[in-house]
C-alpha cells in the first residue's frame, strides 16, 4: 500500500512541478477562492449572533428556536 501511495504522490509531484499554464490557472483558483470566502464574507454576510446578541446563552437560545420551531405550511 505505501508502494502506491508513493507512486501515486510522486506522480502528481512531478506533474504539478512540470505546470506552465497550470501554476498562472491555480493562482488564479486560489484568489478567487480568498476573494469569495474571506472579502466577501466581511461584507455581505456580518455576524448576526454577535450583533443581536450580548452573551451566549441568548445567542444559544435563538440557534435552538430556529432549529426546532415547526415550520409554517401555507393552506389555501
């Protein structure tokens, strides 16, 4: 098992060290990923439990109510 997963670490060694237009390709994956989840994050999705809340037993007892209320069925 360690002989295949050498092989199979060393393969994907060489392949990423051989990468031209591969390394400009994940650059560009990996800023995206930080722009999506860290930038974005700061301003479209603020804290809500920390803003609307003061200590963490109101903070634990809003999570629980949202968890466990019946949701409402809408009868026509």
């Amino acid at each position: 098992m360690t002989k295949v997963a050498s092989r199979v670490f060393n393969f994907y060694r060489d392949g990423f060290r051989q990468m031209t237009v591969g390394r400009t390709l994940w650059k560009i994956i990996i800023i995206k990923l930080f722009v999506m989840f860290a930038v974005l994050k700061l301003f479209f999705f603020p804290n809500y439990l920390n803003t609307n809340f003061k200590t963490d037993e109101e903070r634990a007892g809003y999570v629980l109510e949202q968890l466990t209320r019946q949701p409402v069925q809408n009868i026509k």
